[in-house]
C-alpha cells in the first residue's frame, strides 16, 4: 500500500484505501498497522493531534542491504572459526595415528583405568578400617555424648522444677512423660 504512492497517511485514510485496494477488512486494518509499525516497516509519528504513518521503499531496501551485510559478516566469521577448527583438528591429528603402538597403549590404558576402579572399590570396601574414618567416627561420637549428657542435664532440671512448683512425686513424673527409672548420664 505505501510503497505504490510514496505518501504519508493518516490512520482513517488508510482505514478507507487498504479495504478497497488490498482487500483487507476495515476491523483489521488497525492491528495490521500496529503490527507493521511494531516490527519496523511502517513509520509513525505524532505531529499534533494526529498520527501519520508512512513507508518508503529506500527504507526497506536500505534495511535489507543492512540485513544482507551483518549476515556476511557472520557468514565470514563463521568460516574462519571453522577454519581455525580444521586446522586444530588436523594438529590434534599429528601424533594420533591409528598405529598398532597406539592401539596397544589405548588398550593398556583401558586396562589401568578398568584396575583403578577395582581398586578404588577395594579401598572403600575398607574404608571403615581407615584410621581417618574411625577418628572422625570417635569426635562425632564425643559431640553425640555431650549433646545427649546436655538433654540430661535439661530433663532433670524440669523434673527438679515440676517437683518444685506442682509438688509431684519423681516417680508420678516419669511415669507422666516416659522417662524409664534408670534413666541418667551417658558415661
């Protein structure tokens, strides 16, 4: 529509041409507009209380030879990126000769990395023996003891409390809360 005539319209002008000419519904006409305007084919601009809109075809052309040179750029880009792979590849190559010496090492190497796992089975299958492991074990044990001497400690200061302030017997608390009659510290 706005290529042909080269012109400047406003928004009920083209609500009037673009059903005739392009055969497109009046109601649409708005959102189609929009649209262009949104994705940088049409122009807009308020001067006033009205809204032109206009498209000229050195715009498009110009966008598209932009569009056409930023492509080459990365076209090129691109081939000097897989340039410089081939020729790594081809480095990388150098000394990687499918040989009868190559294959009986990579074997060897299948081979001491298949043993490595074997032996690293082995070695936590005796972990537990691992005098690092058991002094780990020991100070987890120490901090467990002194956590549970602490809930002692607490549990016999409420029952000296409820003693104090209800007057209940020891064993009418105990028997109230599930505290078993030998209950004391862990030594």
């Amino acid at each position: 529509l706005y290529f042909p005539q080269k012109d400047v319209f406003q928004l009920k002008d083209i609500e009037k041409i673009a059903p005739k000419e392009k055969g497109i519904t009046s109601m649409s006409v708005k959102e189609i507009l929009q649209s262009l305007v949104d994705d940088g084919m049409v122009d807009t601009d308020r001067i006033g209380t009205s809204n032109y809109f206009w498209a000229f075809p050195s715009k498009a052309l110009h966008a598209r030879k932009r569009k056409l040179e930023e492509l080459e750029s990365q076209f090129a880009e691109s081939s000097q990126k897989k340039e410089a792979l081939q020729k790594s590849i081809e480095k990388a190559k150098i000394g990687r000769e499918d040989t009868a010496e190559r294959a009986a090492l990579m074997e060897e190497l299948a081979a001491l990395r298949q043993k490595k796992e074997q032996l690293k089975a082995e070695i936590d299958k005796y972990r537990e023996c691992d005098p690092d492991v058991i002094e780990e074990m020991r100070q987890t044990n120490k901090v467990a003891k002194e956590a549970a001497n602490r809930w002692t400690d607490n549990i016999f200061s409420i029952k000296s409390w409820a003693k104090r302030k209800f007057g209940f017997e020891e064993s009418r608390i105990d028997k109230s809360f599930g505290i078993p009659e030998d209950f004391d510290y862990i030594d």
